[in-house]
C-alpha cells in the first residue's frame, strides 16, 4: 500500500507546502480546534504526523477549491465533516 506522502510527491511542491502552511497554521492557532483534534486521532491510528497533516490539506484543499469555483464563502460545517471522516477521501 502506498503512503500518502508517496502519492502527493507526484504534486505540485509550491502548491503542496502552501496547504500545509495552511494547515501548520490552522494547528498554531488551533482554530479550528478540530484540526488538531484530526491531527492527533490520525496520529494514534498509526498514521505518521507527516501523512496526517497530508490528509487534513486534502480537506482544506476541497474548501479553497469550493470557494474559488462557486464564489460563496469557506464552509466550516462540511471542511469539519471532511476532517472527522480521514483518512476518507473529502467530499465536496
């Protein structure tokens, strides 16, 4: 089975550590709380912090996707939703 850092190494890099940022800023600030919380129950799955911080830019990725393509505001409802169903793929 492929890691999930292994697959997003085939990614834009510029792209990808402009997520992560988001997602290391998400934590720092913990708001919301919720990433962290995601952060630390992929974690204690056996998940390593690296490909767990992967799987939350995923979630934050559908979010700055929605509000780019349909113009209307960041839903933190569904990107919480998304968060509590890793390392399910998000849905939009």
């Amino acid at each position: 089975m492929k890691r999930k850092s292994d697959e997003t190494e085939k990614s834009n890099p510029r792209l990808k550590a402009a997520f992560l940022e988001v997602v290391d800023n998400q934590l720092k600030a913990d708001d919301p709380p919720e990433t962290k919380q995601t952060l630390e129950r992929l974690i204690a799955q056996g998940i390593s912090r690296a490909d767990a911080r992967i799987y939350i830019a995923q979630a934050v990725c559908v979010e700055v996707w929605d509000v780019l393509r349909s113009q209307k505001p960041f839903n933190l409802q569904r990107y919480i939703k998304n968060l509590k169903n890793l390392p399910k793929e998000p849905k939009e």
